[in-house]
C-alpha cells in the first residue's frame, strides 16, 4: 500500500509539473512545435546541445521544442556517424535524419565512453579517442565532464581548456568551464565562464545560464543568512533572469519543468509573488 500510494503522489506531482509548465509557457507566449525525429533506433536527439532523449525502437522520437530562428539538430547512434543540420523555423511534422555506419575507431571509442555509467573507465575511454584523434573536442568536453562527476575537478578544468582550444567559440565547453570553476569555488571565473558561453552560442545556452541562476541563487541564499536583505533580493533577481531565459530556450526539453521550478522559487524569495 505504501508503494502504491507513492506512485500516486509521483503520478500527481507529475501531472502539476506538466501544469505548470503548460501555464508558463503560455504565460511568456512562447511558440511549441512538435517534431517527430525518425533516424536509427536508439539514437540520442540534441537540439541546441539540449538532449532531447532517444528514438524508440523503431527509430522514431516525438517531442516539442520551442519555435523562432533556426537552430542546430544533432543525432548520435553506436555504431554510426555522428551528424547535425539545421533546423529551419518552419520544421514540423516528421523530420528524417539519415546515419551512415562509421569504422573510425576514434569515434566508436569516443561513443562507448559516452555509454559508460563508471566515470572512470569512461574517461580511459575518451582517452583512447582523443589519442587516435588528437583534437576531438567533443571527446574532451565528454571527459572533462566524467573528471568532474569524479570529483576530479582540476584535472577536468585542463581537459575542457584543451577542448576550447580545439574547438574555438565552443558554448558548450565554456558552459562547462563554468561549472568546473563553480566546484572549484572560484564564483567570478565560473560568472565570466558562463557568460561567455551565452555569447558564444548567440544568446542560445541553457545550461550556461542555469548554471548562472544557480550560482546567483547560492549567493542570495548566503547573503540571507548574513541578514544583507538587499543583496540577498538583487542576487535572487539575477538567478530570476537567467533562469527564465534558460527556461524559454528549453521549453518542451525534459528539464524544463525543473526549471520553472527554480524561477518561481526565486521570485518568491524575491517578494515578488506575482511572477512567482
């Protein structure tokens, strides 16, 4: 019966998720689309480097992302060739991408790091890639970002310098530079970090900017317990504006509810019971 009945508050809490997601998109009137991707079974979807979950078995994955400009679809399969394009502000409906079966041992290296769930062999595995490929830029932001799930943060900071090297105006690197400098406890670095990643990607990366909201988030949370009531409200106001950004570009990503979350807990903490 306990299970049962946390399985109902799961499925309830859920649902108002979904709710509130529904009225806060319609409150910042943003545009959804639904796009079906039909690719390879079991293949991974990024729009804007914002993964949007795997093709089902039969290689096809429905799912609503936000509308306006052109953005950059990205879909990974093992065993094939990784490929992106653009994907233009008028794409509905069913949208084929086609992979193409790939023997570069770099890139198949590089894919089962990716698949590892023990961060260690999975940095032995990109590791591998990066030696057979020297400048793999996405194999060094794949593991610094297993270094800094390890706990190994200095050592994550070097590999995602080297992958900005590689990859010059790399957003998503500078994102997690960002995050690297945050566990290394070096706020302003982590700041310029990850607003350099927003500039990067031209306004587009959530992940940049909920790591900003975040960060102002804690700082707020720090100067409450200072009794600095000002400087706690000012710091809740910026995490607000970086969270809503991040929140309108991941509208229909799974994150997304997550999200809003945080935004309204800030406004509310802000006094600012209206917009929360």
């Amino acid at each position: 019966m306990r299970i049962q009945s946390k399985k109902l508050t799961t499925a309830v809490l859920f649902c108002v998720s979904l709710s509130l997601l529904a009225v806060a998109v319609a409150a910042q009137k943003i545009s959804l689309r639904s796009i079906t991707v039909i690719s390879e079974p079991n293949a991974s979807v990024w729009i804007d480097d914002v993964n949007y979950g795997k093709t089902d078995t039969s290689g096809k994955l429905a799912l609503k992302t936000f509308s306006g400009g052109t953005h950059k679809i990205r879909v990974r399969a093992g065993g094939f060739k990784e490929t992106s394009q653009n994907l233009p502000p008028v794409q509905k409906g069913d949208l084929s991408i086609t992979l193409v079966k790939t023997t570069d041992e770099a890139e198949l290296a590089f894919q089962q790091a990716e698949a590892e769930s023990d961060k260690e062999k999975a940095v032995e595995l990109y590791k591998k890639a990066i030696k057979l490929r020297p400048k793999y830029p996405e194999a060094q932001l794949g593991m610094a970002r297993a270094q800094l799930d390890s706990g190994e943060p200095d050592d994550a900071l070097k590999t995602i310098q080297n992958a900005r090297k590689a990859r010059l105006g790399y957003a998503e690197a500078s994102a997690v530079e960002g995050r690297i400098y945050k566990a290394l406890d070096k706020e302003d670095k982590a700041i310029a970090s990850f607003k350099r990643a927003v500039t990067e990607g031209k306004g587009v990366q959530p992940e940049a900017l909920t790591g900003l909201g975040l960060l102002y988030k804690e700082r707020a949370e720090g100067f409450a317990g200072a009794g600095d009531f000002e400087s706690e409200k000012q710091n809740y106001l910026l995490a607000a504006d970086s969270l809503k950004k991040a929140a309108a570009q991941l509208a229909g990503a799974p994150d997304a509810t997550t999200i809003y979350q945080l935004l309204g807990d800030s406004f509310e903490r802000a006094k600012m019971y209206q917009q929360a």
